[in-house]
C-alpha cells in the first residue's frame, strides 16, 4: 500500500512539472535564425508566419524567425553539426565575452561570463535566455529550463520551438520512482507519510497546517535530487513562498529553520524566503507559469490563479504566438483539477455562467 501511494505522490509531482512531448510525423521542415530545425506537419502558410503541427499541437513559427523553409531548409539542415550551434545574440556589450564563449564553444566559460552580467543586473532577461541556451548546449536541460522561464517572465521573447526542445530533452531520462525510498525514509524522519505531501501541500488551502508544513520543506530540503529537479522544487517552493506572504508566523518558522541548513539545501530554502519577502502573483505565458498559478491556487483557494489559467482559452485576451502552444495545456490542467478539486469545479462554472463564443464552448468542454 506504502508502495503505491509513493507512486501516486510522484506521478503528481510528475504531471504537475514536467511536460512530455512524443516523438515528431515530419512533413515540412523551417530552419530558424537561431540555428534550429523544426519539422512538422504544414498547416498554414501565410506572409507573416507558418503553423506546423507539432505534437498533436499546432505551433506558429513568425517571418522574422525563420532562415529557410522547405527543400533549402533541408540542404542546410545536412550541412549543420549535430552539436549546438545555436547563435546567441551580443547585442549588449556585457554579453560580448559570453558570445565570444559560445562560437568558440567554451559553454562553462560563457555561462561563468553570463553568470557576471546577472549578478549586475538580476532582471537582465537576455542574459536569462542566452544561458538558457548555454546550460542546453551542455545538455543541462533542469537549468535550461529554469533560465527561460525566467528570461519570459522578464520580458524577453523566448522561442517556442526552443521551449519544445529542452522540455523534449528534459523528460527523456527522467525517472520518477528511483529515489522514492530516500523520499520516504525523508518524510519518516520528520514523523510523516508521503501522504502528507498531498493531504499538506497539495490541498493547503482546504486545511492549513503550517506547523506540519514546516515538516515537509524540511523533509524534501534534505533530498539533493528534489532540490536539482527545478521543474518539481520551483513550483513546490512558490507554494511555500505564497503560504509564507499570507502568513508572517509561517515565514518566521522558515527563517529559523534556514539555521539549521547548510549547502545547497540553505541556498534553495534562502530562495523560498527571497520569494516570499518580494513576492508576486504569476502569469500564464509559459507551462512553467501553469504550475505557478496552480501553486499559488493550492496555497490560497483563491479564484485568481484560476481565472488567469481561464484567461487563456479566451481568444481575446491571447496573442496566436502564445495561445498554439499554452491552450492545450491549461486545457488539459483545468480539466484535471476540476475532476479532483470541487473548488476549481465551482470556479470555472462560475466563469461559464458570464462567458460567451469560443470561451464558453472551450468551458463547456472543459466540464464535461
């Protein structure tokens, strides 16, 4: 029975953080200006952009950056190296020596130089996505992925067929039930069951518990490879971080418990509590945003992360460049939770009642 529900636990941990995409059908073929290929079935074909199924899901890919498509797309496709040849953009002068780095693929030596231009500006969001691009050359696709999101969340414009590619790479060798026994002799320690991480973290808002909370940050802290896994931890630490903005008592304990640390797990708990200290809501423009806003839902109960997650079935509100590759997801995301949370059930059809076109078929369907 233990067994089983470690198993539950993780495959939670699983749908909430990762986003697997199966293997590509290629019809067509674009080589961006950043050096990738992408190939897809065509769907639509205009002046400004080209669509491409990708995945069951169609992904438009805009004039300015595209280099070649179709038969030329192909030859210089056999041309390019199957090493990471991907361009990063030097515009800035602080990100020179980092560019320099990268043509001459000298990747720990670029993100070492990247890593300077962000400690002098924290919100330098090229730099963000340009070591994005570094960690992926390296195959460091954890850290990819984390540099990105937070590259589009400071308003950089990150490419989608680069976004498809590192979560692609990502979850190839990912294995979520390796380490459950460290998981749960973790959990044991602090007098807890894996359940807890459910019943305490998942669903919060229906029954806070901080003091046993506590327990559990201290409980997965203690595992290196949770703390490595930034599509897992990041989510689970904006939910300690939004339980922590509403509750000072809470943010309180977790700055005495950050005494008790030392390492790696004192570096990402300092991170719980930054967040937490200048904290904010955030948006749906990325997957990585879904799991934030579903944090910041379990944490509060709140109509808000819903609403916004809402938000992007609407085509008024959605740029195409977003809405083709997000929809789906957050599609996909309400369904589940409505199925297993009565509040996110009352909430969308609450939003149904003054919807209207698309966005009310699109909530129709969501409920069925």
């Amino acid at each position: 029975m233990r067994s089983t529900v470690i198993k539950i636990v993780l495959i939670i941990l699983l749908l909430i953080s990762g986003l697997y995409f199966p293997s590509l059908s290629f019809s067509e073929t674009i080589v961006l200006k950043s050096g990738k290929t992408v190939e897809g079935k065509l769907v639509e074909k205009t002046g400004k952009y080209i669509k491409l199924e990708i995945h069951g899901v169609v992904v438009p890919y805009f004039k300015n950056e595209i280099a070649d498509v179709g038969e030329k797309a192909k030859k210089q496709d056999d041309k390019v190296s199957k090493e990471c040849l991907v361009k990063v953009k030097s515009d800035k002068e602080t990100l020179d020596e980092a560019a320099g780095y990268h043509l001459q693929k000298r990747y720990d030596e670029e993100i070492d130089a990247l890593n300077k231009a962000i400690k002098i500006n924290p919100r330098f969001a090229e730099a963000y996505y340009n070591r994005a691009i570094a960690y992926s050359c390296l195959n460091k696709f954890a850290e990819a992925r984390e540099d990105a999101y937070i590259a589009e969340l400071e308003g950089e414009k990150v490419s989608r067929s680069f976004i498809i590619e590192i979560n692609e790479e990502f979850n190839k060798d990912k294995n979520y039930f390796d380490d459950s026994k460290d998981m749960e002799i973790s959990f044991e320690k602090e007098g807890l069951g894996i359940k807890d991480f459910n019943v305490v973290a998942q669903h919060y808002y229906e029954n806070p518990q901080p003091d046993k909370l506590i327990l559990v940050v201290k409980a997965l802290l203690s595992l290196d490879w949770f703390i490595s896994d930034v599509s897992g931890f990041n989510p689970f630490a904006h939910l300690v971080a939004t339980v922590a903005y509403n509750n000072q008592n809470f943010l309180n304990d977790l700055k005495r418990l950050d005494v008790s640390f030392t390492g790696k797990q004192k570096v990402a708990l300092e991170k719980i509590i930054y967040e937490a200290e200048h904290y904010r809501s955030r948006e749906p423009n990325s997957p990585q945003g879904l799991d934030y806003l579903w944090s910041e839902f379990f944490a509060t109960g709140s109509d808000e992360p819903v609403k916004k997650i809402i938000g992007i079935l609407d085509d008024e509100k959605l740029e195409l460049s977003d809405s083709q590759l997000i929809r789906p997801m957050a599609v996909w995301s309400l369904k589940a939770n409505a199925k297993q949370d009565k509040r996110v059930y009352q909430i969308i059809k609450k939003q149904l009642a003054s919807a209207s076109g698309k966005l009310r078929e699109r909530l129709k369907e969501v409920l069925k």
